[in-house]
C-alpha cells in the first residue's frame, strides 16, 4: 500500500514578529518531505507575512469569534496528519484533536494536552538562551525533520520587487541612503521613549545622504510632522508596509515586529535590547541579516534595571543615547 503523504498544519495564532519567526517550518519542512502539503494557520492581520512563500501550500485565518464547531469542520476538510502548535491555546488545541489530526505537537505540559494525547516539546530542559526561532523548529524536529537552519524569510513577487524598487527611489529624492526609525513596540522589551526618538532623528536630518522613514502605522505625536521625514506606513495594511520595509537600507527599532521583519527581508537592523533572559538578543535578536545589538552597560543593568522592560527607557545608559546610535548608525551604512 502507498504511504499517504503528509499533510501539516502549522498553527502560530500570534503577533506579528512570532509568525515571521516561524517561517522557517515549511521550508525545512519541505526539504525533507517534498511531497508532503504544507499550511499555516495564523491570525488575519499577520496573513500577510507569508504571502508568496514558496513552501506553503495554504494560508488559513484564525478568528477566535468564530464559530468552534464550523471551524473543526473546515479543518476536518483538509485532511492533516500533522498539526504543529508553537503556541499553547487550548480552545485551538481541542479544535485539532476533534478535527481528526492525529499526530498533534504542543509546546509544553497543559492538561489539556494530556486529555486530548498530544504530544509536546519541553523547553525547561532546554537552554534558555536558544533562539524562539530554534524552539519552533523543535516542534518540526519532533515529526522527523532533521535540520538546525531556523533563518526566516519573507518572500516578495517580482511585482512587489519592482513597486520596491520605485518607493525606494521615491523615498530617498536624491539622497543616498533609507532610514527607517520604529518608534513603537508591543511593550514586551525596553525601549525608548518619543522623544529620544525625536532627537535621533533631528541628528540623522542633518546628515546629507541620509532620508529618514518613520515606519510606524500610528507614529507617536512627539515624531509626527517633522520636517524632511516621510511616513508611508501610516494606515497601510501589512503587506504594504513589508514592501516599504524591503525599501529600507537600514531600520531602527527596539525588539519588535517591524524588526523581524527587516531582518527576514535581509534589510539591515540596529536594535535596542537588553540583557535579561525573557527579552535577551540570544533568544529574540533578528536573523539572517547584517545587523547590531545595542545593550546599555554592565554598570546600567545592575545598578539601574528595573526589573520591569515596559519600565525601562535606558534614560541613564551612555550607550545608547541618540548620539551613540546615530555614530553606529553611519558606521553600519558606511560599511558596505
């Protein structure tokens, strides 16, 4: 009898920088089942960040509102064999198992998980420090699939490529050099206030080559109007945003969604990030591109650290001042 190939779900009902963190799945997933189907299930408004990846047969949208029983149908429908879940939820996770998927994987030990016999991947015993990328390809690794290449990626067409190409020429008006400043974050890492912000753009005017794009959907009031900058995200929907994003020649950014996203575009990314295990580089830096961590020093974080990264601003750290940011800046655009 021939062996019925697989048919896998991956489900990340997530922010926007954590689905481009599981990007990596399908596309090793692929590498080692060629055959196999492939697709990801994710909220509406992060669907974007997967749009033309080669590796995904099918992009299916989440909506907690829905109806629970309409929804097990619609994924009895397609057949899986698989089911990834790289975020605990146990209305979703009962959705699987009643959906008739028999192979279902969770991160964790959650009733639930027991009750329904679905198997899980264990992060306690694991490193800390290891990547949240790594960590999802745990998930894969546990159905078979042997591989530490966990680099994500965003796809453009070759349309998107060209209507790039023009924004970036549009954007720069003679000028050498893109960049783009993310004032706004989730607020589940440290990061500065507007108006620090506000003085590293008054510093990157200044410089001849360089345009200044604020990328921010809703820019903070303090950054809004500011002569000579340009805001093309403002109301755009996400996929819009990616193509600006893609423009870019560099982004400034605490650990954050739009960060993530230049770096699985290979636009290159300054971050501001701190030293504690739950918000640290070594777990949610970008990757895959040319990028630079800033952390504040040693003294700062164990003299100053509030214990809380929505309560940190870096307001007394010498390195990472405007002026500070802004040398780094020029070095990395410098440095070709």
């Amino acid at each position: 009898m021939k062996k019925k190939n697989k048919r896998i779900l991956i489900v990340r009902p997530d922010r926007i920088g954590d689905v481009v963190l599981s990007t990596p799945l399908p596309r090793e997933i692929k590498k080692c089942f060629p055959d196999s189907y492939v697709a990801v299930m994710v909220r509406d408004y992060a669907k974007d960040v997967y749009l033309n990846n080669p590796f995904t047969d099918e992009i299916i949208t989440y909506d907690a509102t829905n109806s629970f029983w309409e929804t097990v149908k619609a994924l009895r429908r397609y057949g899986f064999t698989h089911a990834l879940m790289l975020l605990p939820d146990e209305r979703i996770n009962y959705m699987l198992f009643l959906a008739g998927i028999r192979f279902r994987v969770g991160v964790g030990h959650k009733l639930y998980q027991f009750l329904t016999f679905t198997r899980y991947v264990d992060r306690k015993k694991y490193n800390p420090l290891r990547h949240e990328a790594d960590y999802s390809l745990d998930l894969a690794r546990r159905i078979g699939v042997n591989s530490n290449n966990y680099t994500p990626e965003i796809y453009l067409s070759e349309e998107e490529k060209k209507i790039s190409a023009l924004r970036r020429k549009e954007l720069l008006n003679q000028k050498k050099y893109l960049v783009g400043v993310n004032a706004t974050s989730g607020g589940s890492a440290p990061n500065w206030n507007p108006e620090q912000y506000r003085k590293l753009i008054e510093l990157l005017k200044r410089d001849k080559n360089i345009r200044v794009v604020v990328t921010d959907l809703a820019p903070p009031e303090t950054i809004c109007g500011i002569d000579e900058a340009v805001y093309p995200n403002i109301k755009s929907d996400l996929r819009n945003s990616i193509i600006n994003f893609s423009a870019l020649d560099l982004l400034v950014s605490a650990s954050t969604g739009p960060m993530h996203l230049c770096a699985a575009l290979k636009v290159k990314t300054l971050s501001l990030f701190c030293p504690m295990t739950a918000c640290s580089p070594e777990l949610w830096g970008p990757l895959g591109n040319i990028n630079k961590i800033i952390i504040p020093e040693k003294n700062y974080c164990e003299n100053q650290c509030p214990g809380d990264p929505k309560k940190c601003g870096y307001k007394d750290s010498y390195l990472v001042t405007p002026g500070k940011i802004f040398e780094e800046i020029t070095g990395m655009l410098n440095k070709e």
